[in-house]
C-alpha cells in the first residue's frame, strides 16, 4: 500500500473534523487561556468583524444641559416664567425650583444634515455631518454617585467593572508596553466616587484604568531613583518573576497573581513608552496650535485630547477623559450661573474636541476610533436659584463619531420643554451594548463569572442603538 504524505495544511484541515478535530481545537484553546493567564491584556478577537478598533471617551462629569446645547426648545422663550405643568410630580435634587427658563443661547443648524447647534459650541458645529446625536437618553438617578456609576459600569452601586475595563477584557491590547485602558481627571478635581468609576471591579486587576497625568511623568513613582540603573531593576523584576513562576506553576488558576506579574513587566516598559506617548513636544506647532495647547482657555483639556489622539495611535484600547472636576461650578453642575458655567467649560472643550476630530481623519485612525461624548444626566427646563438648572435623569443628549457611527444623524427626541425623552428612549445598557457592537463584540456573549452567576456590563437588557450604526 502506497504511504501518504501530507502537508501541514491537508494535516490541520483533516484535523479539524472528528475526534481528532475536537482534540485539537482543545489543545488550541489550553494555549490561548494559557496565554491570557500569562497576560491578562494580549489581543483577543473580537466576537464579529468590528467597526472600531479603540474608544475615546470624553464624560462631561455634572451634567451637560441638552436644551443650551443640541436639543433646543424655543417654547421655553415663549412661555419663561411659567410653572412646569402637564407632566406630573416634578422631581428635583436639590430644591428651589422656579419657572422655565429659556436658553442664553441661539441655535443655528449646521452642516449638509442641517443639524442644530448651540453657539456654546462652534467648533463641533463643523463636524456635525460626522457625528450622530441621540437626543433621548435617560438614566436610572438623579445622583451623581450612582450616575456616575451607572454610566461607566452599568450598575448604580460601586464594585463593577467599568467600561473600559469591559473592552479590554474584551479585547485586550495592542501595545505591550502601554496600558490598555488609560484615564485623565481633569486638574480641579476627580469625579464624584472616585477610581470605582474607572475600576475592575471583581475582574483581575489588570483591567482597570489607568490614571496619566499631562504633565510630567505621566504616572507618580514611574521613574526609579538614580541610584537604581536599569540592569539592576531588570534582574530584580526577572527574581521575583522566577518566584511568581514558581507559585503559579502550583497555583495555575491565580488570575490575580499572574495580573500582578503582567502589571510589574508592564510598569518596566511604560518608563520608555508611556514618556513618550504624551510627549507633546514631537507635534508639530500646527497641531499644538489646532488643540488649543498654547491657550490659557483650552491648555489643560488640548493636551489631554492630542494625548488621547497619540495613545490610541499606539495601540491603546480605551482613553477617558473626564471634562470637569470637584463639585458645582468646577464642575459642570450648574445649579447656579448657568451662563458662566457652560461657557466656561464648552469653552474649554470644543476646540480640542474638533481638533481631534480632524486630527484622527489626518491620522487614518477616525473609521477605527469611537469617540463618545457624554455625561451623566442632563439638566432642568425650569429654573434653580434664579440663573440654574437642577439635575435631570429623564431627558439628555449623547452624541457619537467615527468607528462605524452614522455621521449626521439625530435620532430621539425629548418633549416640548426637553424635560422627558418621549420618542425613541434609550437607556444606558442600549449605550453600553452600542458601544460594545461597534468595538466587534455582542453585549450578550461578553460575560464574567462572578458569585455564580455570568455578570455582564449591560446586566440583563441592553438593545444596540442600530439607528446610528453605518
């Protein structure tokens, strides 16, 4: 009988059915849990072919108003003064509420979609025709605690993984020697509920965010004391690799030791890497000039954009920014002197925002990259303490671009005054699950086991906004 010979590929493609096959795929998946035991952020593929690579997210911490900013109202001109009527109980957070209050500012429609736009933000009105508005959102609370947590992690009590982590555990990472998911406060403050809001939760600590600074070193203690060179600090790192090895081999399933292993070789390649990620000064003048960096108004947040910009270049999976920090004023909580608190922080914002619009086209990274502009909650039609808005769970404005989104669409609508969403309401988990689908992965099938049962970032509902996906 004659023998027969095979190639490599007829050898894998006969292995693939059958006993053989089974046995084979099963060897196939020890090596990639092996791999993702031995670093928790190596590359994963996704669910199905996605739309975005990375997510830039830019979470406007307070509450944005939507009727002064992309969902004007002019009845609340017309009818100023008057009691909010027709619409049952009104619920407010902190009180002293008055009569409806009409915008400070004029809207104009913009763009080939002829999209309104407040004049707080002229730079994004050049972009509308790339941008996908959702105008009827709404949340679970009217607090900026359990807001906040609902919109970073799904739940509106602290300990679950945040989105970004949700993504990375996903997908893991691109870069090696960055972290997958990176974080910027902004100066005046973190947000209310601290790094729960960026957390892993009960996933291994690998996956949680990772806070940069824009100045300086980009992370505290990254650098070593001179004293301590880098031959040394390598045969420390690969001494206390032996040993973790070591109690691994006994211990395989440890995710949280094999986390802290990856965290350690990590932290030893980012004292190159992470420097020069944020390193401004490799831009050119153009560029620092179109973020607004040389400008006392846009500094902070311009450099904290062109940083996102240059992180996701480099193969960072998930980037928060967070506009506003403290509380009240500092924030853009503007439960008083509404005029001078959204003007101030759309000031801020908009001309980096538009920038990076226009920057991440230059850099061929826009198709790849979602950029997520949101808050927490939005505002009140009538008025607090004469020249504010209260908070607002019912009603408020989220708007998307690049990675998959369907530029110049606004889908959802809120009633009369922008008090309640009334036409096409979307929940949080529907954003949650959007965000999830563009990024290639089904909300549904991205699970953790946790106290026996498979958590998801979307809990038990979640439906993908398809009005808005190209």
């Amino acid at each position: 009988m004659k023998q027969r010979f095979y190639s490599r590929r007829e050898l894998l493609d006969r292995l693939g059915g059958g006993v053989a096959g089974l046995a084979f795929a099963d060897l196939l998946s020890r090596d990639r849990a092996q791999a993702a035991r031995l670093d928790p952020l190596a590359p994963k593929k996704s669910h199905f072919q996605p739309k975005a690579k990375a997510v830039i997210s830019i979470f406007c911490y307070g509450g944005v108003s939507q009727m002064d900013t992309f969902d004007p109202k002019p009845i609340l001109k017309e009818r100023a003064g008057e009691a909010l009527t027709g619409k049952g109980h009104v619920v407010v957070s902190q009180g002293n509420p008055g009569g409806l209050m009409p915008s400070w500012w004029s809207f104009k429609k913009h763009g080939q979609s002829g999209m309104d736009v407040s004049e707080l933000f002229p730079h994004i009105a050049k972009h509308v025709d790339d941008i996908a508005f959702i105008r009827s959102m709404t949340t679970l609370s009217n607090d900026h605690g359990p807001a906040l947590y609902q919109m970073n992690t799904g739940f509106v009590a602290a300990g679950h993984p945040s989105m970004g982590s949700w993504t990375t555990y996903g997908l893991g990472s691109e870069n090696e020697s960055l972290p997958g998911f990176v974080v910027f406060t902004d100066p005046r403050g973190g947000p209310i509920g601290g790094a729960p809001n960026w957390g892993n939760g009960y996933m291994p600590a690998a996956f949680q965010g990772t806070p940069f600074r824009s100045a300086g070193d980009p992370i505290v203690d990254l650098t070593p004391p001179k004293e301590v060179g880098r031959d040394r600090q390598r045969k420390w790192l690969d001494y206390i690799a032996a040993m973790n090895e070591e109690h691994r081999s006994r211990n395989p399933f440890d995710t949280e030791l094999s986390a802290r292993v990856a965290s350690y070789e990590l932290a030893y390649r980012m004292q190159t890497h992470a420097t020069e990620a944020i390193d401004l000064n490799r831009e050119s003048e153009e560029i620092r000039r179109m973020y607004g960096i040389d400008e006392e108004r846009t500094q902070y947040f311009g450099r904290q954009a062109l940083m996102a910009t240059r992180l996701v270049e480099r193969g960072v999976r998930f980037v928060q920014l967070f506009s506003g920090g403290g509380n009240f004023q500092e924030s853009w909580d503007a439960h008083w002197d509404i005029k001078w608190n959204h003007e101030t922080h759309c000031g801020e914002t908009d001309k980096p925002m538009a920038a990076m619009i226009q920057d991440l086209k230059r850099r061929g990274l826009f198709d790849s990259t979602l950029i997520l502009w949101h808050g927490e909650f939005g505002r009140m039609p009538i008025s607090q303490r004469m020249d504010g808005r209260d908070h607002n769970p019912h009603a408020f404005t989220v708007w998307m671009a690049g990675g998959g989104v369907k530029g110049g669409t606004a889908i959802g609508a809120t009633d009369e005054y922008g008090y309640k969403a009334v036409e096409s309401v979307k929940t949080v988990p529907d954003l949650h699950a959007t965000v999830l689908h563009l990024l290639g992965l089904d909300h549904e099938r991205l699970t953790y086991p946790h106290l026996g049962r498979n958590m998801r970032l979307t809990d038990v509902s979640g439906n993908v906004i398809k009005e808005i996906v190209a």
